[in-house]
C-alpha cells in the first residue's frame, strides 16, 4: 500500500521530523516564523475537478500537536453549519497574526474564502467562490483561482480580493490555473502551469496585480512556487 508523509527540514536541509498524512499530497503552506505548517491531501480523488473528492487539512502546531480543520467550527452567515459532506483545503497564514489563517471551504456545492482562528477554533466564511487563497505580504488583499466553468469542467480565472472593501478584481491570465498562487511581492503574483509543449513539464509564471498587465514566463520547469521572506 502506497503512504504518505510530510516532513520538516532545516536550512541545511536536514529532516528534523516526520509524520504520517491520510492521502495523496496537494498543498502545503507554512507561517512566516515557520512555527505553523498546513498541509492538505486528497483522502479520495486526485483533483479538485472530481465530483466526489474529499480533503484532508491539518495545521501542525508547535511542538508537533495537529489541529485538523474538519474538527473547526465552520460558521456561515453567522450559523454554524454541520454538513457531514464539508471539505476544507488551501490554507495560507495571516502576516503578522498568528492566530489569523484563510482558507476554503465546500459543501453542498457551495465555496466559500473562510477566515480562520486557531485559538477559537473556528472557520467564518467571508466571500464566496474563493479556492486556494493566498495572503499578500502586507495582508490586504487575497489571491485565487475562481472557477468559472461547472463543476466537472473547471476554468480557473487568477482574481484578487480586497479584504478591506470586498471587492475583487480579476486578473489577465486566459488560461486555467489549477494552482495556489504565491505573491512575490506585494505588485507580481507567481503560479505554475502545465507546459504547451512538453507532456509531463511544467513552468512557473508571474503576473503584476495590475488588471492591464500580462503574465510572463519566470522559472521553467518547475510548479508550485512558494516564497521565502
């Protein structure tokens, strides 16, 4: 039987520990102090575009414990909803709060931008249509990808949030990114896409928030990109 684990390594890349996860690898995120590690992976299903995938997220806390988000309080438009179907993915950590995380949450064919707490343990929606959310450095605005296909054939648009208005923006990019979009800086979003040309390869490319802008090749061969700060 196949496993899986996440594991945590040193600047010198050495493994400082290890622990079991429930299914195939999808997303991993870590706070700015890398004292909080969130990983989600697929339990069934191997894309978000399968009608009857199911998530797995835990946040690892410091000194190892795990706070696994199916248990968090999941509150919409000020009722906590108790949906056995529930799925929660796509963590990113609040800059500067450390108590403060964003994530989505599903069910019933419903998507939701949730706000999470890790001392209340709670999740509150707070937009809808929010897959994959990624915080910008300075905390204002989220990124995502927002499906405007159906279910079973999604299109992913790269769209911008402003936390502050709620208004949202969507970006340039044509093309469908199934991917969390990582900021650069506070001005250029970076993602990964398949390669045109090369079954199997893959290129990372960067886009500034700016509606007008274009997106542009940044590393080859690569996926997935997070940032160091």
């Amino acid at each position: 039987m196949t496993t899986h684990e996440a594991a945590v390594l040193n600047r010198e890349w050495q493994q400082e520990r290890s622990w079991p996860v429930p299914g195939i690898p999808s997303r991993a995120r870590t706070s700015a102090d890398g004292s909080l590690i969130a990983t989600t992976v697929f339990v069934s299903g191997h894309s978000y575009t399968q009608a009857e995938f199911s998530t797995a997220t835990e946040i690892t806390l410091p000194g190892g414990g795990t706070g696994n988000l199916e248990d968090f309080a999941l509150i919409v438009n000020g009722e906590r909803l108790l949906a056995s179907d529930r799925n929660i993915w796509g963590v990113t950590f609040a800059p500067g709060q450390s108590d403060v995380f964003y994530a989505t949450a599903a069910s019933s064919g419903r998507i939701w931008l949730v706000q999470g707490s890790i001392a209340a343990r709670t999740l509150t929606a707070i937009h809808d249509n929010v897959e994959c959310p990624s915080v910008s450095p300075d905390g204002t605005r989220i990124a995502y990808k927002k499906n405007v296909g159906g279910p079973l054939t999604a299109h992913w648009n790269v769209a911008l949030l402003d936390l502050a208005t709620g208004t949202e923006t969507v970006l340039s990019e044509k093309r469908s990114v199934d991917d969390q979009i990582e900021w650069l800086d506070d001005q250029t979003l970076l993602y990964g896409l398949a390669d045109e040309t090369t079954e199997g390869d893959s290129n990372i490319w960067k886009l500034p928030t700016d509606p007008a802008s274009q997106p542009s090749l940044f590393i080859e061969h690569a996926w997935s990109p997070s940032v160091v700060r």
